[in-house]
C-alpha cells in the first residue's frame, strides 16, 4: 500500500438554510464515495478536517452538512474554501475504462511506434469532452481523452499511447486535412 495522497474533492460555496449546510461545487466524480457518512475531509489552509453528517443532490447542486458545523455562521466562514481528502495512492476508479487526472498527469506520451513524444501536464474538463494538455517541446496541444485517439493508457508502464493523427502533437496540418 502506497502512501495516501490529498486530492481536491469540492469547493464551498454559500451556506444553506440555518443548520449548517452548505453548497459545493463538486471537483470529484465520485461523490458517494468521497462524501460517504463518516468520512474526513481537509479544508485548505487552515488544516482544519470536518466529518461529513450527510450530502445530497438538489435541483441546481450538491449539499454536504458536517458534523463539526451546525449554524449558518459557521458555514458562512467556509465559504469559498477547498475541501480535500487524503486517499492511497493507488486507488483506482471503479471502472477499468477510468483514471484519477492524478494517475495521467506527468504520464509520457508516446506515438504508435513507442517514440516519446511529450508529456501529459493537465487533464481539462469541459462540457463537451475532456482534454489532456500535453507538453510537446515547449509546445501546449490539446488531445481530446477519447479511445480512437488516446487508444492505450499504462500506469505500470508511466506512458499513454496517441493515434498516428496529423496535427494532433505536431504541425503537420497537410495530414491534419
């Protein structure tokens, strides 16, 4: 077992109802498991952990209450705060098909030959697709994470496979066409 790492989870907006709820905006695709009853979470920069009490969607979001707060004042002053957990570093998602943007960042990028040709420095999620910032001789380019153009990915092996596509890591915009 590997040594656990923090991994941002949420982050809190504005206080719900007088309880103690807050909003959160989601930065976990696993919500269950990383709000599960009992579970710890860091609040950044203050060191501070919360046991979560309960979550739950609404229209418009996500809920979370917390043991360790139960007014409206109280959750005011978390407003804005980063919430993380501490996971093992070799967790995996549930399905195979799947990976943390923590097990793709730093991943070598090799053409379908082995060439190395650059390596993944962020993973972008937007609504239509979510893309890897790949670092190509100083260069930014952006692969969409789909398996017709990212068609092997090697955590053992620290490297990630991208299809033979012109302009996709290089210049070549000719083949591009």
């Amino acid at each position: 077992m590997s040594e656990p790492v923090e991994v941002v989870v949420a982050r809190i907006g504005r206080p719900h109802g007088l309880r103690g709820e807050v909003t959160v905006r989601l930065i976990t695709d696993e919500p269950d498991r990383r709000f599960a009853h009992g579970a710890r979470l860091r609040v950044a920069g203050s060191g501070d952990a919360l046991t979560v009490d309960s979550w739950r969607r609404v229209s418009g979001g996500v809920l979370l209450s917390f043991s360790e707060i139960g007014d409206r004042t109280a959750a005011e002053k978390l407003q804005g705060k980063q919430l993380s957990a501490r996971v093992d570093a070799d967790e995996r998602p549930s399905s195979a098909e799947e990976y943390y943007d923590r097990q793709l960042r730093g991943l070598e990028v090799r053409d379908p030959r082995g060439r190395a040709i650059g390596r993944v420095t962020d993973v972008l999620h937007l609504p239509a697709q979510d893309l890897l910032s790949v670092d190509v001789d100083g260069t930014e380019r952006l692969v969409p994470f789909v398996e017709a153009l990212v068609p092997e990915v090697d955590l053992e092996a620290g490297t990630l496979t991208v299809a033979d596509v012109g302009g996709l890591v290089d210049d070549d915009a000719e083949e591009a066409r």
